[in-house]
C-alpha cells in the first residue's frame, strides 16, 4: 500500500491475509538536529512485533542542489512522462511493487494463486544519462519461499517480473527510458501488464 501522509505503513498480515497489526508513522517536524515523527502502534497479538529498528538517511544539501519525489501511475503500454519533477535530473531512482496500483488503497488477492498472488518489486536507476541504466527485480509470491525469479537489466529501468507458486514467469512489467527532459523523464512502457505506481525520487547535482 502506498500512502501519501505517512513516512512509515508497516501491515502485519497472517497467511490468509487478514490484518492483525500496524504501524504508522507522521512527520511531525524537522528540527535543527533531527526529526520528529509520531508513530502509532495499532497490534492486536498482545505487543507481539511490538518493537520495530527505523533506519534512516538525512541529508543537508548544498542549496544549488535540486531535488525532488512523486509518484507516476503506469495504466497501460506506450510512452508516458514524469513531467512534474521541474528541472532537468542528473540522477533518477524509481521503484514499483506489484499491486500497488493506487494512492491509500490497499490490495487483498482475491485467490492464493498465479498473478494476484505476486508480491515482487523492481528498482532502478539512471546516473548522469539514459546510456547508465539499470535495475533489479524480485518475483516471488506469498504462498511459497522456494520459488521465485530475479533478473537485472542495463536496458529498462523497470523490469518487474510476475510469477505463479511454482516460480514461473506469467507476466512481466517492462519500462524503458526514452529521454531526461527539461522537467521530467520520459518513459516507454515496451511490455504492460498490469497497473503500477511508480515512486521516483530526481535529483540535479550539476
């Protein structure tokens, strides 16, 4: 699930994918020599997971640094822009999870089979040009920790790979970068298939 006004969204679910516990967590501010978040525990099993290690980056840029985060819906193939990101990026990461296909929504498979019981992720990255890319990808399901695929690529920047309980590819999400524009990055969804959002962060460091 991908929200938009926490920091920190940890569900604990149990094999049937029922709930039993959360994690969330707010900014609440940014001082002088650190950060001040609420963290709300909402576990039923009686403190059990009751604790959790956060591990965190913090920066201090230059000002002459630009730098910003979003989200881009991919909903079908073909190009599509990043065109919100305001400068021309010198370094881009994006990644994406299966099923995580919309804003403050959360998914429940329907079925403990094939693609609605997917549960992989990719990331990828391009440094200084769209001739340095590349990304990983995980494909797994819940249903089995013996089977699953990964791959990596210098040619898509995603590369999302979909597989059944046995480990077998039944679909794959393949992205690949076109061009770094003035204000965004252009993409060419070569394989769809399915509905993705993608969480990127762009940074200009020249």
């Amino acid at each position: 699930m991908l929200r938009d006004d926490l920091i920190i969204n940890n569900i604990y679910v149990d094999q049937d994918a029922d709930i039993y516990g959360r994690l969330e967590c707010t900014l609440n501010e940014v001082k002088n020599n650190g950060i001040e978040i609420d963290a709300q525990n909402t576990h039923d099993n009686s403190g059990l997971y009751s604790s959790e290690i956060i591990l965190y980056r913090a920066f201090d840029l230059p000002d002459d640094i630009e730098v910003d985060i979003g989200v881009k819906k991919i909903d079908g193939s073909g190009e599509t822009t990043i065109s919100d990101i305001g400068f021309r990026a010198s370094n881009i990461d994006l990644v994406s999870y299966q099923h995580v296909s919309e804003l403050n929504k959360e998914y429940e498979p329907g079925s403990n089979v094939g693609n609605a019981n997917a549960n992989g992720f990719s990331e990828g990255w391009i440094s200084g040009s769209i001739s340095s890319t590349m990304s990983i990808s995980v494909g797994r399901t819940s249903d089995s920790q013996d089977a699953h695929r990964t791959r990596s690529s210098l040619r898509y920047i995603l590369n999302n790979i979909y597989v059944d309980n046995d480990g077998d590819k039944i679909g794959e999400q393949l992205i690949e970068p076109v061009e770094i524009t003035d204000s965004g990055l252009k993409l060419n969804v070569e394989n769809y298939h399915t509905d993705e959002m993608i969480l990127y962060q762009a940074i200009n460091d020249t």
